[in-house]
C-alpha cells in the first residue's frame, strides 16, 4: 500500500480505490498509522507522517514548518518518502514482467530489483525516508519466500497449491521457497495416513523436483509422510524434511526427532509416536544461496538443544516447518520462534499449516520470518499465501561480532551442545 498526498489543486480517489500501476491510495494518514523506515534487518516499521507539498510566491515545494524561501530563490528539498515509494512501486510493476520473461532467456540474467522491504507478499515496496542516491544501486540481498497451506486428505488438491505458490515466489526471484509440516497432506486419521505414505522414489517427490528444476530454486519440503526402508517391517513411517536443489536433486534429508505426544485434557490429544519413528541423526548445515540452513520439524521447535547445535556447526538460518494446532500456537508460537533467533542469533524461518485441515483439525497459522535480534520481519496472517524475507547475513554477522554469545557459553559449567557424527545404535 502506497501513502501519497494529493497533487495541489487535484481531487483524490475515493479511499482504496486504485491509482496508476494498481496500487492503493489512502488519503489522511496520520501519524500513527504512517509508514517508515526499516530497522537493520530490512524490515518497515513506523516513520513520520506525510504531508502535502506546498508553495510560497512561485517558488518550489517547501516542508511545513521550513523557512519560507527567499524571494526570487527557489527551495531545494528531498522528494518525500510516498513519493519515492510510488516511483519504486511503478518501476517493479513494470519491469517485474520483462524480468521474469528475461531471466528465463539462456545465457542471460537479469537481477530483480532490490527492496529494502522483507514483508508481506502483498508488497514489493518499501516506504524508507528518502536519502541521496536511493535509487542508485545496492547490494542484492537473497530473497526467500515462506509459504502458508491448508493440506487436506486429497493430496492432488495439496500438490495443486503448492506448485501454485512456488511458481509466484520463484517468479517473484526467491531463492529458497520453504513449506510447512504435512506439505503432501494432512490424514483424517491413522489408517489414512498410513495409506497415503510414500516412500523418497515415488511419483511425490519426483513430481517437487522436477518443480525445483522448472522453478530454479531451492525447496524445503518442510514434513514428507515418508515410508523408509523399514517399512515392510515396523508399518510405521518417518516425518521427513527434505531440501532439493534447483537441479531436483535431495541434498537433505532430516527425519523428525522429538515426536509429539501430548494431551491437553479436554483441547488437544496426539500421539505421533503412534504411527511415526523418530529420526536417528541431527543433519548437518546445508549452504544455500541464502545461507546455511539448519533442519529441523515442528515440536523441535521447543527443543533449543537441537538448534545450538545446528548453530554449534555454522548454521545461519534455522527452519521449523509446523503444524502448530490453535491452542498450543496461541500461547506458544511466536515466543518459542523468536527464542530459538534471539539465542542463536540466526533467522528463524517457519511455514505453517493454518485453517481446517478436515473435520477433527484446525491449525494455527501464523507462517514467520524472525531475524538474528529477535524481530518478526514476515508474517502471512489468515489462510493460504506467502511471506517474503531479506536475509542480510552481513547484519547477521554484526550481531552476533556486538554480542558475541556463542564465546560467553560456559562450557566449563554445564558442557557444550553438539551434533553428534556418529549417533549411537537406539
């Protein structure tokens, strides 16, 4: 959403009405609803309000509460941050086609337009006060997009909206593209989850990697109902993330450690380890064009052991795909995201299930980008969508050189957390 003041003497569209290049006007912004500038992560948090230009004796647009010009001088200020923002907003929409038809070109590249903003999906603008030479050229920062699903039992459905999202993040140049727990479907119950279980080689996965090479990007395939190879035997089934590269190939496999049994007397009542093995191994860092990315699966999220040591081993970006149900993501969601980022000092980045999933399951919802201090820069609110993020690892790096935790630990205290190479025989 662009806030711009009206041009002196012309009348302003009706409130949310379109303006030029489809974006939004709103007129009468105060100032606690303005815009502003981004924090060092990117992110756009409240700035000053906007107000309209206005003009002295003929001579130019001057700020309110500025010395009036002197006669016969014309006053030279900064254009104001709407009006930077709406010229930013014209060049991307028009340039955001030709780019995705040009970077699909053989032998050439062409670089999407950097943005200061690592926000909602909806915006591809940033409203960051004006500074000399803002348009000129900045370091690219990756892009990563999160994605937001309502898996169901028909796993064609499923495989149709994700394929969807994929596509609109890979064209808007994500690099990385991340989906929640139970990305191939959520089962009304044990026997059908059972059923729909598939192992790594089937027609699934084969189907996401040949998304990736299409695409061009990087996949978290953030949950897969995988049958392993001891299927036959045990009739039970891994909860798998994998990461595929642009090429299609698995460079990752993780398979859930800490399945979740809880029952919350009269709200929630699961069994995982039911139907489900636990993963043997915590998975090395794999490096990725947006950093080294640390795997992990929903109720390792309230494990920090898990993430100190994927941080222990250089990772910059840890995930936890989850489908968090509404009590337990209500009170513990965005505390225990913004916890697993603060203590690591690394971006945490978590798709989520959200809405119905079948009769007897809602889930929370509530997809989020966290960056290394602990801020929410991305967020998807109700329903199926995408949140994008910058991730700076140059601002990553300050942090953790100006707070340097990971060399405070007191190893001698209480031991030192760490990937085991060789886990032992469970």
């Amino acid at each position: 959403m662009v806030r711009s003041p009206p041009l002196p003497g012309s009348r302003p569209p009706p409130a949310g009405k379109k303006g030029p290049s489809g974006a939004i006007f709103v007129w009468g912004t105060s100032l606690s609803d303005a815009p502003g500038p981004p924090s060092p992560s990117g992110f756009a948090g409240p700035c000053s309000a906007l107000h309209p230009p206005q003009a002295s004796g003929g001579a130019g647009p001057w700020e309110p509460g500025a010395a009036s010009p002197a006669p016969g001088r014309r006053s030279r200020v900064a254009p104001s941050p709407a009006a930077c923002s709406m010229l930013r907003a014209v060049i991307q929409t028009a340039l955001c086609p030709l780019h995705c038809a040009f970077r699909r070109v053989p032998g050439r590249q062409l670089q999407r337009i950097p943005s200061r903003t690592a926000s909602r999906s909806s915006s591809l603008l940033s409203c960051a006060p004006w500074q000399p030479g803002i348009m000129a050229a900045t370091a690219l920062k990756p892009l990563i997009a999160v994605c937001q699903l309502t898996s169901t039992p028909d796993k064609e459905q499923n495989f149709a909206s994700c394929s969807r999202l994929i596509r609109e993040a890979a064209q808007r140049g994500a690099c990385v593209v991340f989906l929640p727990e139970a990305f191939d479907f959520i089962g009304s119950d044990t026997q059908e989850t059972l059923s729909l279980a598939e192992s790594l080689e089937g027609a699934q996965i084969q189907r996401y990697a040949g998304l990736a090479r299409e695409c061009q990007v990087w996949l978290s395939l953030g949950g897969f109902h995988e049958r392993g190879e001891d299927w036959a035997s045990t009739r039970r089934i891994y909860n798998c993330h994998l990461l595929l590269d642009p090429t299609g190939h698995v460079v990752a496999t993780y398979r859930k450690t800490h399945l979740c049994d809880v029952d919350l007397e009269g709200r929630v009542s699961m069994k995982e380890s039911n139907f489900t093995n636990p993963g043997p191994e915590i998975v090395l860092p794999v490096s990725t064009p947006a950093g080294k990315i640390g795997l992990a699966i929903c109720y390792d999220l309230r494990f920090p052991e898990i993430s100190l040591a994927l941080t222990q081993e250089g990772a910059e970006i840890l995930t936890y795909p989850s489908a968090f149900t509404v009590t337990t993501g209500s009170a513990h969601w965005e505390a225990l995201l913004r916890a697993r980022a603060i203590e690591t000092q690394c971006y945490v980045v978590a798709a989520a299930q959200t809405g119905k999933n079948h009769e007897r399951r809602t889930s929370y919802g509530h997809t989020m980008v966290v960056d290394p201090w602990g801020c929410v820069i991305a967020q998807c609110q109700e329903g199926p969508g995408l949140c994008y993020a910058e991730i700076d690892l140059g601002y990553l790096r300050r942090i953790r050189q100006e707070m340097p935790v990971c060399t405070h630990r007191r190893a001698d205290l209480y031991g030192r957390v760490t990937v085991l190479k060789k886990p032992p025989p469970p």
